[in-house]
C-alpha cells in the first residue's frame, strides 16, 4: 500500500493558522451565549438544593428564579446585538455562496470598488484580478465550465482588525459538477464603508487540495 509523502499530503490537506479570537466575556455574552446560560442555570439549581437542604426553601427558589432571570436576558441580548464579527461572517457566507452559484449581481454588491485577488501560483491567478476582472472570471468558471454542484463552509472565522478594517477566513469543500470534491481555504479583507457597510476589498486563496499549497 502506498503511504503519501509530505509533500502529497501538503497539497491535500493544510494547517491553516488560525484568526485570533475576540475576548472570551464578549464571545460568550453576544456570540455564544449557551455555555454561559447553562452555567448560569446549573448555578441556580446548586443555589436551590443546597438551600433547600438547609431548610431555607424560599431563598433557593429566589435564588433559582434570579437565575432564571438572567439566563433570558442573556438570550435576549444575544439574540437582539448582532456583532461585527457575525455580520462579518454572514457577509462570507454570501459572497461564497454568490461565487458557487455565479451570482454575479449578488457578487457584485459585497466587493468594494477597488476589490482585488492578489497574484498567487496558478495560471488563472497568476497576474492577480482586479474588480471587473472577478466577476467575469467567476462568470466564466462557476457560471460556465467549472459549475459547482454542491460546496459546504466547513469553518468559519473573522476578526476586527480597526475601526474600518476586518478579515475573515473560510475553510470550504466544493463538489465540481465536472469532478470530485476539493477542499480550499480562502482569507478576504473587509473594509467599513459608512454608506455600503462592510464590502470586500481582497479575496486571497490560501488553498486549494491539489492545486495551490499552503505557502504560510
């Protein structure tokens, strides 16, 4: 049986660094609320035994009312604030989805005016794209002989990097319609515009299985 050297697995599979993380207390507040809303709630319930146990039956139940009371307003807040970093995410969502399918209008409307795809290590790439260019690349790819008959968003991830500037990064399986499946990570760089809202300015392919290495 054959065992695949490095440099197979190398084009087949990548470790992507991560993006760094927001600060824990704000993930779990807007972001992730359900770990905090169950420690919260199992807090109650210790605070209701044990009180109950000590004969104190009404200050357990306050105490798990009060509990009660938190763990909604946590849900509420969390269901109510939509962070950069979520809308962010929502943003990658589309423009992955708008590429699969060729959606050039949609496309279109999530890049900024002066969008790119830097120069990287394939013949379609290898000069870089500018905005129009991008559009009828993916046109004539993902619209045409290159359809794309399913994908998947494997992993997610963005951060604020300032005021008007973020990245996110995206692990993604795309099943072509002419071929088997293929595993990509890509990095866009996000720009605040104060009438548009964010809109992609770069577009960087850090992977593609068998195709593009990751290079660090």
């Amino acid at each position: 049986m054959h065992t695949p050297t490095l440099a197979q697995l190398d084009r087949i599979f990548a470790d992507i660094p991560p993006l760094p993380e927001p600060p824990l207390l704000e993930r779990l507040v807007f972001e992730q609320p359900i770990l905090l809303a169950a420690g919260l709630f199992a807090a109650g319930l210790v605070a209701l035994f044990t009180l109950r146990n000590a004969g104190k039956f009404k200050e357990g139940f306050i105490a798990l009312a009060v509990s009660v009371l938190l763990v909604a307003g946590l849900m509420l807040t969390a269901h109510l604030v939509t962070t950069d970093r979520e809308t962010l995410r929502t943003k990658q969502d589309a423009l992955i989805e708008s590429v699969a399918v060729a959606d050039i209008d949609a496309l279109d409307s999530l890049l900024s005016p002066d969008a790119r795809i830097p120069p990287v290590n394939l013949s379609l790439l290898s000069g870089g794209l500018k905005r129009p260019q991008i559009l009828t690349t993916v046109a004539a790819t993902t619209g045409g002989a290159y359809r794309v008959a399913d994908y998947a968003v494997l992993e997610r991830q963005a951060v604020i990097d300032g005021a008007n500037a973020a990245r996110t990064q995206a692990h993604i399986r795309v099943e072509s319609a002419v071929g088997g499946p293929t595993l990509t990570w890509f990095r866009i760089a996000w720009r605040l515009d104060p009438d548009r809202g964010w809109e992609a300015v770069e577009i960087e392919p850090l992977f593609i299985s068998g195709v593009l290495p990751y290079k660090g």
